[in-house]
C-alpha cells in the first residue's frame, strides 16, 4: 500500500465532526485567555479556598485552575505543591508505578519540527523492529531488567499501522522469561500512537491494550500549525485532539492525555489539558487514566528554537502541582526525559515514572550499552539509572513500586476505577497487590541492598494495611478480594 493511499484511508471526517458542539471543538482560546487574564492576580485566601475544595476529588472549574496557574509567590506556591502532594497520597497513597517504553519504529511520515524522528530528518536510522526483536526486546525488559510495564511507541508509518501495533502487543504478551523464582512477564501493555480511526482502535483493544496515550503537544491551534506542517497527517489538530473520544467510543476505556511543554505558553496548555479532562467527562463520564507533561529536550539534526517558551524548572514543578489539583484523580507520568534531581522533587505528586529507560530502536537485546546513540533516538534521558537504582532510591524515601497490574485484569477500568479513586477506597486495594507485587519483584530481581530496604518497607505497609482496612470493607469482600487476586496472577 502507497503511503499516499494509506494516510487517504486513515483520517474519517465524521470521527471529527460528530465530537464538535455548534461546529466548534472544546479548546475555546477566548475564553482560556479570558480566565488567565481575570485570575491574574488572586487574594491569597482565595487561592486556599481553592486548595481546599480540592481535596473532594472533583475536576477543577477552569476559572479556579486559571487563579492557581498565576500564583507567583514562592511560598504560596509551596502551599499548592504541599496540597499536591497530600492529594496524591489521599487517591494514591506511597505507590509508585514504574515502567519502560519500547520504541517498535522510528519511521514517520510526519515532520513535526522539534522531533527527531520527522521524516525530513537525515540524522536518524529509520528501522522497524520485526516480530523476532519485539521478542528480544521483551526477553530483556521482562526477564533481565524486571519490567510488568510497557509502553510501545512508534513514529505514524504504514509499516507500523494498527495491525503492526496489535501483533506488537500480541507477541509481548506471549513472551514469559525464566527469573530467580518465577516467570518474568510483561502484564500491561500501553500504547503511545499517532491517532487512528475507531474501526482500527477496536483491533488494539482486541489485543489486550492498557492505556492508548496520545499527546495534543500544543493545544493552541495557531503554534499547532506552526510546528505540524498542513499537509502532513499530524497537521489535522482536530484529527488528534479527540483521539482518545474515540478510543472511548471503540471500548477502550483507559486513555492518557498530554501536552509537550516548551512549545507555547505553559499556562494555556495546562488549561488546554484540563479542558480535555472536561470534554472526556463530559461525553463518557470518565477524565483522562493519566496525564503526562512532557518537557521538550534536544534532538539529533534538529535545530528546533526551545528558548521561546522554555518552561523553567520552577514554572514546571509548579505547574505539575497544579495539574494534582485540577485534575486530582488521575495518574501522574513524569519521564526520564527529565534530570535525577527534578525527578525526586515532583515524585510526591506523581503516580508513575520509566525506569532504566531506553528509546533507541532495539537498544534493549542491545544491551547493556551505557551510553546514548542519538542517531537512534528521537531524543536524549536526562535520567539513566537502573531500575534496581530508582526503586531503591523511591523505597528510601517511603515510596513502594507497585507493579500491580490487576486493576486492569479484573476489571477495575475506567468508571469502576475512577468511582475507587474519588471514594479513596482504590488505596485499600492497591496497597496490597503493591506489596505483593513488589515483594514477588524484590525475590525476582533486586540487588543484595535493595532487598533489604525494600523488605524493610513491605514490612511498614502491612502494618498500616492493618490499620486501614476500611470499616464497610467485610471479611466476605476481602475473601473476594484475595480469590480475584489468585486468579489473575
Ligand atoms: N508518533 C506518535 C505521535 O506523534 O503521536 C507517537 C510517538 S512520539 C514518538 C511520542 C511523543 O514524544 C510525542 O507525542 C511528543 O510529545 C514527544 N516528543 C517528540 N519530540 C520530543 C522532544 N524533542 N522532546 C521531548 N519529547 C518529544
Ligand atoms: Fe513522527 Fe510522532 Fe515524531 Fe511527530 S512526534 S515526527 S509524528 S514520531
């Protein structure tokens, strides 16, 4: 099939229009601007008003998100970071969720200018990973490193269209690797794609997806333009901005939105992502499952001007503060993109991370390379520690790695699991699959130290399970409860 065929077939008018209300879709720039200009200067009380009525676990109006997104006081803004950092531990406790990505191709038709694998880049090597290297690939991430987490990425290809993906997630899931006591196994496999229509989404969700994960990247429609050019697939804004309507409409229920921050104003783009959240709510009852902020870094052979709209790194914390507040019940991603330092000062407020990260195609089976080849990469880690490494360090100050999975094999998606997350309740059950998961992984694959610090925490957790197990929570739920467990490890 000709690429020109194939990008013909690909984009359904009506997958757009029939999400628009009076012809217009939800990012009203007016009235974004509008709210940050009235909220530009708030009374401190107001601004812990609004602290406060975010602890019911509710979306935040985004008059409220605008008056937070403008505070500028260091010590106001601690206040914020504080109540973000409380938040994610009243929805989701001490857990951490780690993963890895695994880049499957870097081919694309797309030129999106701040990336590295736009197609009029000279600089990189284009390949697509076969059957037999997704298996390699797999062998590693499961059985050498420890990962139950993934996330595919590809670049928006022909080679890499939705049957490529479903086979993708298909061969990971058959793979099972010999480890120290048991089988290493990837148990989530989660998607990030270029935005497909619903007749192919239905073949990844066939296919067991998690999460399908599809960033907006600029949710100002003028700068989208600008970095996407107009006749490449990616220049259809609206094509993209309700992919994840659509993921909904094609029954898969987990769905993950983002904005890459550093191509235009950072304050429009968290107003941008909480609109979404609105629009998501409003169609299908459900926000986002995750929301992620990625923050622009270099690229190999490409000369994209950061300096514009650079997010400083105390605008970026505070920013991820207020993400917490607005949109309290989703789960948090920060990225390897970002330096050791800025990763352990915003995990408080976050819900998951990658770990021992490689974004080189099939840098994994490559292993253990140390050292980053840009040709291969779309772009470049700031953080490049061990799993072993993060985990350790995360135990070290009280966080314990869950790599629970069950909230998707038993059926803990979408409306059942938000219906957990605002009632509090989700932090019950997660607590002890994080402990069980994390002591099976601690046996698995932990270093000599790690397992002692790690065993050292399980130990904490089951005190305080003890002591939290809620009052309408019976001995026949909890019976339950452990029967589902068995029966989806
Ligand atoms: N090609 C698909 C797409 O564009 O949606 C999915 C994969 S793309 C490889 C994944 C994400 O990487 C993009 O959505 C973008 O936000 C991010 N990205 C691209 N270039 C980047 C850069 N220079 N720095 C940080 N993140 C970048
Ligand atoms: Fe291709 Fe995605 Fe990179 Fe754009 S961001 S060039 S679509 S891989």
């Amino acid at each position: 099939q000709s690429i020109r065929a194939w990008k013909e077939q690909l984009i359904h008018q009506d997958e757009i229009d029939r999400y628009l209300v009076d012809g217009k879709d939800f990012i009203d720039e007016e009235q974004i601007n509008a709210a940050l200009e009235k909220n530009r200067h708030s009374d401190p009380s107001r601004i812990r008003e609004i602290i406060a009525k975010a602890f019911s676990i509710e979306l935040m109006s985004s008059e409220d998100v605008a008056a937070l997104l403008q505070v500028t006081d260091p010590d106001l803004r601690n206040e914020i970071a504080e109540a973000a950092k409380e938040i994610k531990k009243q929805v989701y406790d001490n857990r951490v969720v780690t993963f890895a990505p695994l880049y499957c191709g870097s081919k694309c038709v797309n030129r999106c200018a701040y990336c590295g694998f736009r197609s009029d880049n000279k600089s990189v090597i284009r390949k697509v990973l076969t059957m037999d290297e997704i298996r390699e690939e797999t062998r590693v991430l499961a059985g050498t490193i420890g990962h139950k987490r993934l996330i595919i990425v590809f670049g928006e290809h022909p080679e890499t269209d939705a049957d490529y993906i479903a086979e993708t997630m298909n061969t990971i899931y058959e793979v099972k690797v010999p480890v120290r006591n048991g089988m290493g196994e990837i148990r989530r496999v989660n998607v990030n794609a270029a935005p497909l229509p619903i007749q192919d989404l239905k073949k990844l969700q066939k296919a067991g997806i998690g999460t399908f994960q599809v960033f907006q990247e600029t949710y100002h429609h003028e700068t989208y333009s600008k970095v996407h050019p107009s006749d490449t697939l990616k220049g259809n804004y609206r094509w993209r901005l309700y992919a994840l309507h659509r993921a909904m409409d094609a029954g898969i229920d987990d769905v993950a939105i983002g904005a890459l921050f550093g191509l235009y104003d950072w304050k429009f783009e968290v107003m941008g992502m909480v609109a979404h959240a609105r629009d998501l709510e409003r169609l299908y009852n459900i926000g986002p499952h995750t929301i992620s902020f990625p923050r622009l870094t270099p690229a190999v052979g490409t000369n994209f001007d950061h300096s514009k709209h650079q997010v400083s790194d105390e605008d970026f914390t505070h920013l991820i503060a207020v993400l917490r507040l607005a949109i309290p019940y989703a789960g948090m991603i920060i990225t390897n993109r970002e330096t050791p330092q800025i990763m352990e000062s915003v995990i408080d407020m976050c819900t998951q991370r990658d770990a021992e990260s490689k974004i080189g195609i099939g840098d994994y089976a490559d292993t253990y390379r140390k050292e980053q080849i840009a040709e291969r990469e779309q772009f470049m880690l700031n953080d490049t520690s061990s799993l072993d490494q993060v985990i350790q360090k995360l135990a070290k100050s009280g966080h314990i790695t869950s790599f629970c999975t069950a909230g998707y094999r038993c059926g803990r998606t979408g409306d059942k699991i938000m219906g957990l997350l605002k009632s509090g309740k989700e932090g019950c059950f997660c607590k002890l699959n994080a402990v069980l998961t994390f002591q099976e992984w601690l046996e698995d694959f932990a270093s000599e130290e790690t397992k002692e610090i790690g065993e050292k925490l399980i130990q904490q957790e089951i005190a305080e399970i003890r002591e939290r197990v809620p009052k309408d929570f019976s001995q026949a739920s909890f019976t339950k409860f452990l029967a589902d467990y068995k029966k989806i490890q």
